[in-house]
C-alpha cells in the first residue's frame, strides 16, 4: 500500500508540474514554446512510465489521479 501511495503521489506531483508548464506554452513568446512543449514532453513520459510501473508492480492503473485495479488506462 506505500508503494502505492507513492506512486500516486509522485504522479499527481508531475501532473501538476505538467499543467503548470503548458499554461506558460500560452502565454509565451514564440520562441520559448518549443522550449516549453519539449519540456512538457519529457514531464509526460516520465508520467506514463509511473503509470506502466504502478501496473507491473501492484497490478493498478493511474487515470486522473485515481487507481482502478486490473485495467490499464486508454
């Protein structure tokens, strides 16, 4: 259960990062988007990567900071 617990909570962490780095995508000069989009590239396969590891580990999926045991998220 703590590792479940902390997989979560460094998900919902790097999910909030996330979202905080593509609001700057917006309101952004031009040449700082791409800067900012491969950033947020980086923040989202680190995010899919916790939610793979969650499920081989423990059998649960991380969808919208929620786990649901036994199915993977689409």
């Amino acid at each position: 259960m703590e590792e479940l617990l902390a997989s979560r909570t460094r998900y919902r962490t790097l999910k909030i990062e996330l979202l905080k780095l593509s609001k700057r995508i917006e309101g952004a000069d031009p040449e700082d988007i791409l800067f900012y989009q491969e950033i947020c590239e980086k923040y989202a396969s680190h995010l899919k990567a916790i939610e793979t590891a969650c499920y081989e580990r423990i059998g649960a999926s991380i969808c919208n900071c929620q786990f649901h045991s036994g199915q993977q998220c689409n």
